[in-house]
C-alpha cells in the first residue's frame, strides 16, 4: 500500500531533489504545489507540515476516502478524479477552496460541503455507479453552494431531474450532459433562475428530442451564448424573443375579448308569455350589453301548412 507522506515527498525527483540547497522542513513549509498523479497512492499520510500548500494533484490514484487534509486551510485547488472515493468528507476545513474535481469516482450523494462558501467549480461527472443508482444531492450543501458556486459538471450519472439545483442562481456553466432529464417544462422552470447562466451541455438527454428544445431554452436563458456545444447566434437569440413575446400578446388579447361577451342567463318557465326572456322557436346572438337581436329560426324547422296546424321537420 502506497501512502502520501513526507517520507514519500522526500524522495521524489519531481519535488525535494530538486531544491537541494534547502532543508527538507524548509521545503515542506514553502511548498505550495504538490504532484502525486498516478503513483497508486491509497492513502493520505500526515502532510501538516505543508502548511502553505495551495494546489494537490492526486488523480488517477487509488484512493478510497478523504482523509488527513485538515492542516490544508490555504488549499485552493483539490485534484481527486479518478480514484474510488465513496464519500465526500473530511473537507469542511478547507475553506479557500475554489475548485474540487472529483469526477470518475463512487459518490452517490453530494454532501459535507457545508463549509466550502467559497467554491466556485465543482466537477462530479461519470461516478462509477451501480445500476439504478443515479448521484443526489444534499439540500444544505446546495444551500451553503448557492451564493458562489459558478461552474458545476454532473455529466453522466443518471440523473432524472434538477429542480433541487435551482438554488444555485450564480451557476454560469451547467453540465449534465448523458443523463435521463425528460421535462422540458423542468427544465425552463429551473434555467429562468439562473439568470448568470452562459454555457449549457444536456446533450444526450432524452429532453433534447423535445419539439422546439433549443428554441424554448435559449428563450428562457437570455444570456446563454453556448447551448450542447454549438454557439447561438444574438440575431437567432432576439428573433425567438420576439416571437415569443408575440405569441403571448396575441394569447392575451384573445382571453381578454372572451371574457367580454355579456352571460345572460334566462329562469325556466313553461309560460311563453311571462317574463322579458328570449321567444322560443329563435336563436338570439348578442349585439351590445343592452339586448339581444333575434335571428331567423334554422331550416330545419319549417312551417309548411300553419291552417292545419302543421310543422314538418326535414
């Protein structure tokens, strides 16, 4: 089993050999950037002593859990993608951190950064998940992430539905791309929150063969400028607009002229001769508020011999 301690530090060409004028503790405290990728690293080991590091680089390791990072309170920068993390913890000291990347991992749910009301891009695309199993997220990490989250990647995990992510109104760029999004009308309901966002990737969701997709969405986004990889043209854009606000306008005037006509409501009255109501046997149509202007009765009613008494109905 490989663990990342100082030891380890010590003997990298890549790191202390390269400063040989300097004494290994004085290294440590200076260090600010530290390069452990694929060196099938399993383990965190004590690193207090790189108090000032900003930027770790352990990707493509074989980590299973976060661990040992407490000391790391200038951390800015934090590489973990690729490894077989299960759980996002032991990351509330860590609170100058502006971007994690955590992707290719086995996370199921988004959690434990109540504390990181600092972080600006979190990268958690293609979790290594089991069938039926799709990534969630925790409502009071969303909470903490609202104010300052910019950019968030959550490509290929799943997903069914994004409504809880609509607090996140400072996103700028929006990654779900190869998942299982369906709604349409989800979809507006969420983007007409996010009134910062400029870059958008669902392609591969079964959301995208929906009639007028990319119309609807680039209607509600108004700033969007690239939508599944492809960049909207601004003439496109104000056109769409227009035609949208058009549709709704002439929506509105006919629900308005519809609610105009007069409802006139006349009592049930065997006695044709009482009443001020409409004669029976015509068909009135309404001409103003005031009253009603009689019709000729349909064909279908003819008198054909009123001596006898007689009325034929063709």
């Amino acid at each position: 089993m490989v663990h990342l301690t100082v030891d380890l530090i010590a003997k990298s060409r890549t790191h202390f050999k390269k400063k040989r004028g300097l004494s290994l503790l004085h290294y440590l405290k200076t260090l600010t950037h530290l390069y452990f990728s694929n060196k099938n690293i399993e383990e965190i080991g004590d690193l207090s002593m790189c108090r000032n590091l900003t930027v770790l680089y352990l990707y493509d390791n074989h980590l299973t859990n976060i661990c040992s990072l407490d000391f790391a309170s200038n951390l800015t920068h934090l590489y973990l993608q690729n490894n077989n993390i299960t759980h996002m913890d032991n990351l509330s000291n860590l609170q100058r951190l502006s971007k994690l990347y955590m992707s290719g991992n086995r996370i199921l749910m988004v959690e434990g950064l109540e504390e990181l009301r600092g972080l600006r891009e979190l990268h958690l695309e293609n979790q290594k998940l089991e069938p039926g199993e799709q990534l969630l997220f925790d409502s009071r990490t969303l909470l903490a992430l609202a104010e300052s989250l910019c950019v968030l990647n959550v490509s290929n995990n799943n997903i069914e539905d994004i409504k809880e992510l609509s607090v996140l109104k400072e996103l700028q760029n929006f990654s779900a791309a190869k998942n299982k999004l369906l709604y349409i009308e989800e979809m507006e309901g969420v983007f007409e929150l996010w009134p910062q966002l400029l870059v958008l990737d669902l392609s591969g969701n079964p959301v995208c063969k929906k009639n007028k997709y990319r119309d609807r969405l680039i209607t509600v986004c108004r700033r969007l400028e690239t939508l599944d990889g492809r960049e909207i043209n601004e003439l496109t854009r104000q056109f769409l607009i227009n035609w949208k606000a058009s549709k709704e306008a002439n929506k509105r005037r006919n629900n308005n002229e519809m609610s105009a006509w007069p409802v006139v409501t006349h009592p049930q009255t065997n006695d044709f001769d009482v009443g001020q109501g409409p004669h029976p046997g015509r068909i009135y149509r309404p001409v103003n508020k005031q009253g009603w202007e009689p019709q000729q009765p349909p064909r279908s009613i003819l008198p054909v011999n009123q001596s006898q008494g007689l009325t034929l109905f063709s």
